[in-house]
C-alpha cells in the first residue's frame, strides 16, 4: 500500500503529509515539523487518513494486525499457563519423592501374553489383573509398590520354550503422575517420555534371567502364577544399561541413555557402582 503524499490528520499535530513508511513505521511533514510513528498502530487512535478508499484498504490491515495481536497475547497466555502447571507437577513431584521412602524392589516385570503385545506397545500400558479369591475378588490388583521412580519391564515367552527362553521385549516408566496406591483401576501408563521397545533381534540378546532371581527358589527358573512380579531396583538398571550397549542407532542409543540416567537418579542409584547382572542363568 503506498501512502506517500497521503493527507492526514493528528489529534494533537493537526493537517499533516505522509512523507515516508515502512511495515513498521511512517513519517509525517506537519506544519511545523515532522514526525515518526509506529505503523500502523497509530491510526487506531491519533491519525486520520483522509482518502476513503484508502483509508478502508488501512482499517482492514489494522484489523488484521490486531487478530494477529490477540492470538500472539493468548499464545503467551497460554505458554504461561503451561510454564506455571509444569513448575506446579515439578513442586508436586518433589514433595512426592521428599516423602515417598524408595523400596528396594519398587519396579515390576510384567508377563505379555502373545496377543497382548500389539495393543500393550500402541497404548504403551499394562493391567495389573483382577485379584482372585477373598472379599475383594474381582477388583483389579492395586500396584501399590510403584511410583514415579518405577519401571515396568515387558517380558514374554513362547509356549512351547522352557521359562529360561523368556525375553525383554521393552520397558517404560510409569506415568509422571503415577501414584500405585492411588491406583484403582489395575491401568499403569507409561511415561511420555522414557519408554523403549526392542527389535526381536534386540529382545534376543536380552534373556530375563540374566538379571533375575527367584528368591523362593534361587536355583530355579520358574515364574509359576499370575502376570506380573516386583522387581529389584539394581536389576532394573543393569537391563537399562545393556539397553544402551544394545543400540547401534545414536539417537535410539541417546535416548536409551536418558532412560538409564533418569532411572538411577529417581532410585538414588549411582551408575558407576553397579554391579554386574548375577540372575539365574548366570550361575549354569
């Protein structure tokens, strides 16, 4: 729009010329002097454009800036809003964890079923199942163990292959939010962030019990009952970091990392004193 030789006039400097402007500001010859404004934010309130056409063609723009305007302000608004609720669940997280005491076996090892895999890997949650006898029977299994420096570690098995064949599949962090003895559905979701599922190539060089013991029965590999188990803390992180060794691919291998760091700083574990995987498998 070109508005040089425009006649205008100011509230305050009265009949004036446009002598110069830009996307963001014009210059204006009064009768005693000139003078530069923000454009076109100064024809709101202070200037007026005496050619019509012209001036219809500039209210149009202005009203233009002035949607961009409101959805800049309501994009920091809402950024704002985001930045507040995000230190709010930070604040709440370390009050939580300030409070929460760390059980040694606060994580759990959960048994897929072959057609379970699918749908456990696109919704990336497990169901801890319904309890079996007593008053209860029916509800779903309260995971009250777990909490936000938890892992659940996915393992499956063929069912024609002895239990020693069992296999990682993958493992995640529950939810940020998670809280097992709030948990009144059985649901446990996985962290938005810190969850990895391995290749079959991957799940095979990754044995389950390389890293764990029954304690009932040390010396054997048996599972028995039920879909799920805790889990102790240390093994978790020894699969973590063999996870890492796994991954070939730098940002699979950068976010594996992540993962492993993250884990052992919820469960105040310090990476370099972690001994090496001593599950049942080790000691054929």
């Amino acid at each position: 729009m070109n508005l040089i030789n425009k006649k205008v006039t100011h509230k305050r400097f009265g009949l004036g010329n446009i002598v110069k402007h830009n996307d963001s500001s014009i210059e204006i010859t009064f009768a005693s002097e000139s003078k530069k404004f923000v454009f076109p934010d100064v024809f709101e309130k202070h200037l007026i454009l005496h050619d019509k056409n012209v001036a219809n063609s500039l209210e149009e723009i202005i009203q233009e800036k002035e949607v961009q305007r409101k959805e800049e302000e309501w994009k920091k608004e809402e950024e704002k809003k985001i930045q507040r609720k995000n230190h709010e669940l930070r604040l709440e997280h370390d009050k939580l964890m300030k409070n929460h005491k760390l059980h040694l076996e606060s994580q759990m090892v959960f048994w897929c079923d072959i057609e379970e895999k699918e749908s456990i890997f696109s919704e990336w949650k497990v169901f801890s199942g319904e309890i079996k006898s007593g008053n209860n029977k029916g509800e779903p299994n309260k995971p009250i163990r777990l909490h936000q420096n938890s892992a659940v570690l996915l393992t499956a098995i063929d069912s024609n292959k002895p239990e020693k064949e069992r296999r990682i599949l993958g493992v995640y962090m529950v939810n940020e939010e998670f809280i097992g003895k709030l948990c009144e559905d059985g649901v446990i979701p996985a962290h938005s962030k810190f969850r990895i599922q391995l290749s079959e190539e991957e799940s095979n060089q990754m044995p389950f019990w390389k890293y764990y013991v029954n304690k009932k029965f040390p010396d054997k590999m048996t599972w028995n009952s039920g879909k799920y188990r805790y889990f102790d803390n240390i093994w978790m992180a020894q699969i973590l970091l063999d996870i890492v060794s796994l991954k070939s691919e730098p940002k699979e291998r950068e976010m594996a990392l992540q993962f492993f760091k993250h884990f052992c700083k919820m469960n105040k574990i310090t990476a370099q004193e972690l001994p090496k995987p001593s599950g049942t498998l080790m000691d054929i």
